[in-house]
C-alpha cells in the first residue's frame, strides 16, 4: 500500500528557499570553487593564446625581414664576385687582371 505524502512535505521539497539554507549552500562551496577555478583556467588560457599568437607573428616578421636581408647581401657578393668587378675594386692597388696564361714554374732538383 503506497504511502501517501503530507502535503506540506511535498510544499517544502519544491520550494526553491528550500535550496537556499546554510546546509545546501555550505556543501555547494566545493563545486562553486572548482567553477571558479574552470573559469580562472580558462581566462589564462585565453590570455596565454593571444600572447603565443602575438609571439608568433613577431618572429614571423623578423624572419621575413631575415629573408630580405640574406637574399639581398647574396645578390650583392655574387655582383661584386664577378670577374670585371674583381678587376675594378683591384685597380686602384695596381693590380692589373693577366692577359697571358699563368707560367708553372718546376723544381730543378
């Protein structure tokens, strides 16, 4: 035979004050403090991003910036490598380029 319930018990379980006493919120602490700390967590995490990001995108530009120099001084060595610019930047020394084959000169031992 099912028991039947007092009214005023059943008032009370569905009364949302009900959920408001010390007891309730006193066993809810551990959860409200592991929101708080899922919240703190994922502020960090937001934060950390964007400074990875910003991080990211500044080495970025250096590299490019790298690239533009490297690329820049190479085509400058291999200009100046030349053989007609080797001529002209040795000139001014008295140095003169040779218009007859080099002689190999042999021991006489």
């Amino acid at each position: 035979m099912p028991e039947t319930e007092n009214p005023k018990e059943r008032d009370s379980r569905l009364n949302w004050k009900s959920w408001l006493n010390y007891q309730s919120i006193v066993r809810q602490v551990p959860f409200f403090l592991f929101l708080a700390f899922l919240a703190v967590l994922y502020i960090y995490n937001g934060h950390h991003a964007d400074k990875t990001i910003r991080n990211i995108n500044r080495e970025a530009k250096q590299v490019k910036e790298l690239q533009y120099e490297y690329k820049t001084v190479k085509s400058e060595v291999m200009f100046r490598s030349k053989q007609s610019e080797l001529v002209n930047a040795v000139e001014p020394m008295g140095l003169k380029e040779l218009t007859v084959s080099p002689v190999i000169l042999k021991d006489s031992l």
